[in-house]
C-alpha cells in the first residue's frame, strides 16, 4: 500500500495522533496532581492506577513518535529515495523501530481493565486471548524481513487482530456503560447525588471508551476493503489513554 492517498491518511493520522497526545498529556498530569494531593490518603487502587497510566501513557508515546519519526525520514530525510516515497515504504516498512511503535500500540489496545467480576469477564477475556494471538501474527508478518503491514500474511493478521479488538471493545463499552449506570443509581440512591453528575451523556461516551471504538471499525472497514484511506482512522490507538484517565476522576467522585 503506498501513493498520494495512502501518504496524505499518513500524514493526517501524525497530526491527529498529536492533538489526542497533548490532551492525554494533561489527563495524565491532572490525575498524577490528584494522587499526590492525596498523600497518606491514597490507596491501592490509587497507586494501581498512577502505574497503569504511566505505562499506557508511555506505550502511547512509543507508538507517537515513531509514527512520526518514520514520517520524517521517508518525507524529509529520502526525498530522493529510488523509487521515491513509494519505495521508502516498501522497502522500510518492516524497519525494526517500526516493529516497536506497533508492538507499543498493540499493548495498549490491549490494556482495558473495566470489572472486577470474573463471571462478567469471560467472553471479554476469550475475545481478548485471540486479539493477542492475532497481535502477535501481525507483529511476525510485518516485522520479518520484506514484511508489510498492508499486504500478504500480516494483512491478514491485521484484519483479524483488528476485528477481535472491535467485537472486545464492543463488549466492554457495553460493560463501562453499565458500570456507570450502576454507579450513576447507588449514589443517587444512597447519597442523593445527582445522577447526571456520574452517568452523563459526556461521561459515558468519554470514558466508555466509545470514541476508541467507533474509529475502531472505521478503521477496520477502510483496511478491510484495502483503500489506502485506511491509515487516516488509525489514530484510534491513541484513544487508549484517553478513555481510561477520566475514570478516575469518577471513581473518585464515589
């Protein structure tokens, strides 16, 4: 996969990916001030979720700037590559670093932790187990040597692991959701709270991880057709941070 339409879906998903990093840069430090404004008052749960973001905010990184990176030098660095932009990325697709940055995004897709029920987490788990098998056959496809994220075996691993991802998520926007009703009831029931305050319209699309998810399919539709298009919907990766900093500020509303 490569041309004009593929180079512009590129260049488009780098300065979304840019946006959505500034705004989980500051999620990630409103939640750091929160927890350290809590001093001797914090709990497990609180230090849980400084590593869990922490490394989310991190495998975000990875994934950022080596998108960017790898920008810079087909565009800025080989302008007179043989075979042009076209042949930068077909030869410098499987580029090790290029390997890291979707092995940093695939573990942070896969970093959703919604319930504490292992009844409830059943199906999301199975669903979970195959998008890391299939993580991983992405990973071997497009890492091995001529390897191409777009083409041959690990497009098709990419198809499957992007499927499996938008059926998981499905299910857990559907289980945060509910979540959030749930939360939304007992304290209105037990404190009165007002129950727009917990399960808004604006707290359950932010933090039910809906934006992940419907870019999720968007993105899995476009690849899934092989328009070069595709590439433009892939900063739904960075929803990962995202969508699980806000939780926090619920929870501890509670």
């Amino acid at each position: 996969m490569a041309g004009s339409v593929f180079q512009n879906s590129y260049y488009i998903a780098n300065t979304i990916n840019a946006i959505l990093y500034g705004i989980e840069l500051s999620l990630y430090f409103m939640v750091v001030q929160r927890l350290l404004a809590l001093g001797d008052r914090r709990t497990s749960m609180d230090r849980f979720m400084m590593i869990f973001s922490t490394m989310l905010l991190i495998l975000n990184t990875i994934f950022w700037t080596i998108q960017v990176y790898f920008g810079q030098r087909m565009w800025i660095n080989n302008p007179d590559y043989p075979g042009g932009i076209d042949g930068y990325w077909q030869d410098n697709s499987s580029v090790w670093y290029q390997t890291w940055g979707t092995t940093a995004c695939v573990a942070s897709n896969l970093s959703f932790v919604v319930w504490d029920s292992q009844r409830v987490t059943i199906v999301p788990s199975l669903l979970w187990a195959s998008s890391l098998v299939f993580g991983i056959g992405l990973l071997y496809g497009s890492g091995r040597p001529n390897g191409d994220y777009f083409a041959g075996l690990a497009a098709m691993f990419v198809t499957a692991y992007t499927a499996s991802t938008f059926a998981f998520n499905v299910i857990v926007t559907g289980l945060i959701c509910g979540r959030l009703a749930y939360i939304q009831r007992y304290m209105q029931t037990f404190y009165g709270a007002d129950r727009r305050f917990y399960a808004g319209a604006v707290a359950i699309v932010v933090e039910s991880a809906l934006p992940f998810t419907l870019f999720n399919l968007a993105y899995l539709v476009a690849f899934a057709v092989g328009t070069d298009i595709a590439f433009a919907f892939s900063f739904y990766a960075m929803f990962t941070v995202s969508s699980s900093l806000p939780s926090f500020f619920s929870w501890h509303r509670c």
